[in-house]
C-alpha cells in the first residue's frame, strides 16, 4: 500500500469540510460507554503510582489507525480521551503535528504502515474511519490488520471503524468525474471501477495555489476495494474478535443490498481479564 497522500494533504482538509468528524467523534464516543472498556482521562489521572494506573493507562488509549491530518484524533483528545495517531503518510501527520502544536494536545503520533502496526502496549480502543481499510486491496491484508489489531487490544478492548461498500463503488461513484473550485485551490476526481478486480481507481488532479496567482497542478493516484459485511464478519472473527454490530453509517439501521458505508464494532474476546 504505496503512500498516497503527499500533496493532497496541503489541501485535505479544506477539501474534506463537509466530513461530518463531530458526529463521528460522538458516536465512537457513545459506542465505546455502551460496549467499550476506555475512559476519558483528566491530567491528574495519568500519573502512574502502581501497577494498577499502568493497566488502566494502557485500557484508556485510543489509537486512531489511518489519522490523517488528525482532525478526529484532536476531537477525541479535546474530548478527554487518551490518544495514539497511526498512519503511512508523512505529509498527512504533519500536518497533524501541526494541530497538536496548536492545541497543546498530548497525542502520540506514529509513522507506520497498519499492515505492520507496532504498538508499545495493549490499547482499549482502536477505531479507523473515513476509509482508511478500503485502502486494503487484498482479504489477507485486511486479515492481517483485523489480527494486529485483536493482538494489541486490551481484554474487552472495542475495534471500531468504517469502510465502504462494492455497491458504492459499483453503482454510486463508479465512472463518475466530480470537479470543484475554491479560493486557493480546485480539483478533479475521475474514477474508473474496474469490475472484474472489484477496484476503485480514483485519479486526483489538483491545482493549488503556491505563491501570487500562480497554481500548481499536481496529480494523484488512488486505488480502493470495496466490502461486503457478511465478508468483513467472517474475516473479523477469523482474526479472533467478537462482532458485535455491523450498521449502516449513513441511516444507522440494518445494512442492505444499497448501503454505502458501514461501521463495525468487533471486540477482544480472548485475553484474561485483568483486575484493576
């Protein structure tokens, strides 16, 4: 999974304010009270005594696996949560950085692939949104993240992420050209579905304003794969994990034949309990 954002990520955010990351900062929140193990954290709390504080340290973390610029992960640390930042991409984390300088924020960012995913100590929680897995082009990487994951969470810790569906990029943006202009900047999104691979390629031409009145035109290569749920179930308790909701993130009901994106909830299941 090559890096693809590099000069998207001087524009991504601007071009991604319609993404609804409030929302999904609440539910990950509610999801996490209602079936989770993960606390929210004041400054006072983090100071290890014993034993005891370092496993609670370790069952409040978040880590956020495809953070991006960090837009969600900043959420979930100004709304008290613990917070890791994971991705492949350099230029997305800093700007990342750059938001964490600002807000005095105490989120660890980390460079790595998901698909090598090395954290330092269990984790309650491990959530991935905005696509971040249809990034994975193949099952049996798909397998090895749902895996690592299960590895690192903590007894009863909460997987909870997003991705998209085939029939999104079958039927909903398959073929289809999006174009938008802005102040500083404009883009075109051309995809193309291929539908014997069952792969989205999606070429980016950006033009961005560098300095005065003069643009850059850059360009950016895509590549996404589609899921079902009932495949992502299998592969989920394959890895060990417990599903414990598959929903539609757009109406919040069951999942159907035209659903868009879904987001899962799996849970660890086979680590011992330990006392706190």
């Amino acid at each position: 999974m090559a890096e693809a954002y590099t000069d998207f990520a001087d524009v991504y955010d601007e071009l991604m304010d319609d993404v609804p990351y409030e929302a999904w900062k609440d539910r990950i929140a509610w999801l996490i009270q209602e079936y989770g193990v993960s606390q929210r954290v004041s400054g006072e709390e983090k100071t290890l005594e014993s034993l005891e504080d370092a496993l609670a340290s370790e069952r409040d973390l978040i880590v956020d696996l495809g953070c991006g610029t960090g837009t969600l992960t900043e959420l979930l640390a100004k709304d008290g949560f613990d917070c890791i930042g994971v991705d492949n991409s350099e230029a997305m984390l800093a700007k990342a950085m750059e938001k964490k300088e600002e807000s005095g924020s105490e989120i660890l960012y980390l460079l790595q692939d998901m698909r090598e995913l090395s954290l330092y100590s269990t984790v309650g929680t491990v959530v991935s949104v905005c696509d971040s897995l249809n990034y994975l082009l193949e099952e049996e990487e798909l397998l090895q993240v749902f895996s690592l994951v299960n590895n690192y969470l903590y007894p009863r810790g909460l997987f909870i992420f997003d991705f998209n569906t085939d029939y999104k990029y079958r039927e909903v943006i398959g073929d289809a050209v999006i174009a938008e202009n802005r102040e500083d900047c404009s883009f075109i999104w051309e995809n193309f579905y291929d539908p014997e691979e069952g792969i989205n390629e999606y070429d980016l031409t950006m033009f961005l304003k560098r300095e005065g009145e003069l643009f850059e035109r850059v360009s950016e290569t895509h590549f996404q794969r589609g899921y079902e749920a009932a495949r992502i179930e299998e592969l989920l308790k394959k890895a060990g994990l417990e599903v414990v909701l598959l929903r539609d993130a757009d109406t919040d009901g069951e999942v159907t034949e035209t659903t868009e994106r879904v987001y899962a909830v799996a849970r660890e299941c086979q680590k011992e309990p330990q006392g706190l």
